[in-house]
C-alpha cells in the first residue's frame, strides 16, 4: 500500500501551476497499482463540471490480457445504491410517493410484518429486514423479475422494529426497485435507463444481465489467504440489482456524480434531504442518509458512497463546495486494506488533508493508511 510519506512527497514534489496536473494524478495511480498488486483500476475527476482527469491501468482480464481503459465496464456494487435512492427522490419530487407510507401501499405482494415497513426506513437501512444469509452474497440464482428476487427474504419475520436500529442492507433495496416499477409503470431497468443513465450521458451503463454481452466487460478478481490472484466466485446479480447490481465505467460514474451536482436528476433541495443524518430512538446518528454517505475532512464536507461487491470493490466521493468528484473502480475484491484511491486523489488535487487517512462510507470510520 502507498505510504502517506510517499504522496505527501507527490503533492509537495509538483506545482500543479507548474506542470500538468495529470501527470501528477498518473505518477499516484501507477504507484498505487503497483504497491498494491491490483488487477486493474480505473480513476478520475471532475472539476467544474467537466472530466478533467482519468486513467486506466492494468489488465480487465488477467488470462487474456485485455488491457483496461477508461471504456471498460466494472461491477458498481453498491454504488447501486445512490443510483436507486435518486430515482425513488425523483418520484417523490413528482408527488408519486411518500417517504412515510408503507411500502406495502405500493408493493401488494411483499407480506405484511409485525411493523409497518417505510420507504424512507428502506432508503436509510433502518428496515429491520434482514441482511445476508450465508450463500446470497455471491448468489448464482437467476431471478427473472424484482418480484422473484423479493421473495427471497418475503416470508422472514424482520430482525427488528423498523427505524430502530441501523443495519447496512442491500437485499432490501429490491423492496425500492418494486416500488419504481409499480409506480412508474416501467421496469427497473427501463426507467433507470430514461431517467437516470440518458439525462446524464451515461451511456455504457445497465443492470447486469448475466447472460448478455457486454462488450469490454472486467472479469472480477479475488486475492485468497497467501495473496494469490483468483478468479472470483460466480455471482448472478439479479439477487440485488437495486443495492448491488448496476455495473459501468469510469466515466459514466463521474458523469452521474456531476448529474447530482448540477441538479440534472433531482433539484439541490432533494439532494439536500438525502444527506441528513438517521438518528435511531437511542440517539445514535449515523451519517447515511439516502441511499448516500456523508462526511467532513480537511477538504471540506462530501458526500458518496463506497463499494465492494464479488470480484469488485469502487468508490465515488463528491465535494459540493469544490465542485469536485472522484471516483476509482478496480476489478479485485482483496482481504486486505486497499486504502481509497478517491480521497487520494481529492487529497492531490483540492488541497493537504485526506492524506494520513480514509474514510470508509459504509462503516463511518476513518482507517488509518
């Protein structure tokens, strides 16, 4: 893993006024490759509305030898989420739900629990449903419908009263993608893709379909206890397309962090009610929102989330105040820290801070490099 010494040395080493920027951000990245020993990763940023920097390093396919590039196709995993909770925010803006009515109202054949169940518990992974049994995380069931896939956890009595306790969940999320195609009257896929994916030129990106051809997809990666390579396990994501199943490029997830900045997908007062803490009865307060993560560091406050799905980890952190957003996709999931490129590169671009530690999103903890 990169040192914090040794991007210090890049920051101090180069005056972006002085030399191009990018070479700065190229120089960080093949270190951080090569320190790590990934497969592949892709990076990049956008300042000011516009893709200023991206780079692609290494192999998407290691028995092949496909080389990445900024065009290759990565799990998202549970960058997913943020992508389902702005299209369930866009329907709310149209007054076509309510965050508070039970999901139930739109759902008819999700079965009643002890407690009603709201959208907005859902969005907040304060549901109560339950997480993953052993065996669904890398499932190799094919669910045809969002229907299917919901029946997986429907009869299972909830782990507790819904907004008591916050319980990070992604089988969950199915309940939201059944609610969007209740209510608009569209599949998942086919109002994700009008609403979300064209407005914001997001043009390579898509539910993964297991049986499609997805050209210049990554294979995905696992490091096992020694520290060799391998293959990851078979996964059919059709389990949690709404919490893990949407796979696409690097540039396409900078595009869709530019779309929320620039209020192209829900207006800046939504996203702003995305990014209020959950506070539980017991007073905790969790710094998720909807369907996103939030934070404050030496750059500033930001907003994001991250990602580790089979065979894929990724990230895509956003500073409102800078205008700025960062995002890397790699195809390994490891067993060890692989430390934030995101924040990294946050840190090389917008100033001194982020560079002794990372903040995880999903576990709202700072991790020491």
């Amino acid at each position: 893993m990169i040192k914090s010494a040794l991007i210090l040395l890049l920051i101090s080493s180069v005056t972006l006024f002085a030399q191009p920027f990018e070479k700065t951000l190229d120089k960080y990245l093949e270190l951080y490759k090569t320190s790590n020993n990934v497969p592949s990763v892709c990076a990049g940023a956008v300042v000011n509305g516009r893709i200023a920097w991206t780079s692609a390093l290494g192999f998407a396919d290691l028995e092949n030898s496909v080389k990445t590039s900024d065009k290759t196709v990565y799990r998202l995993a549970s960058i997913s989420k943020p992508i389902t909770a702005v299209a369930i925010m866009q329907l709310v803006e149209k007054k076509k739900i309510n965050l508070d009515d039970d999901v139930r109202k739109y759902v008819h054949y999700f079965p009643k629990k002890k407690w009603n169940i709201t959208i907005r518990q859902l969005l907040t992974h304060t549901s109560g449903i339950r997480s993953y049994k052993p065996g669904e995380f890398d499932s190799k069931n094919y669910y045809p419908k969002i229907k299917d896939a919901i029946e997986v956890l429907a009869n299972d009595s909830l782990d507790s009263k819904p907004g008591t306790k916050y319980n990070y969940n992604t089988l969950a999320y199915n309940l939201l993608a059944a609610v969007i195609e209740n209510v608009s009257g569209m599949t998942f896929s086919e109002y994700l893709e009008a609403n979300i994916f064209i407005p914001s030129e997001m043009a390579l990106t898509k539910l993964e379909f297991q049986s499609d051809i997805v050209p210049n997809r990554a294979h995905g990666y696992i490091r096992n206890d020694k520290g060799i390579v391998q293959n990851a396990p078979l996964a059919d994501l059709s389990s949690k397309y709404a919490g893990g199943g949407i796979i696409s490029t690097i540039e396409d997830l900078l595009k869709f962090g530019e779309a929320l900045l620039s209020n192209k997908l829900i207006s800046k007062t939504t996203l702003d009610s995305m990014l209020r803490p959950t506070v539980l009865p017991s007073g905790q307060v969790i710094n998720y929102g909807y369907g996103l993560g939030f934070g404050t560091d030496s750059l500033g406050s930001y907003f994001g989330h991250s990602a580790g799905g089979t065979g894929f980890c990724a990230n895509l952190v956003i500073y409102p105040k800078s205008k700025a957003v960062f995002a890397y996709l790699m195809n390994i999931r490891d067993n060890k820290e692989l430390g934030n490129p995101s924040l990294d590169i946050a840190a090389i671009l917008l100033g001194k801070g982020g560079i002794d530690k990372t903040f995880d999103i999903v576990s709202h903890k700072y991790l020491q490099k």
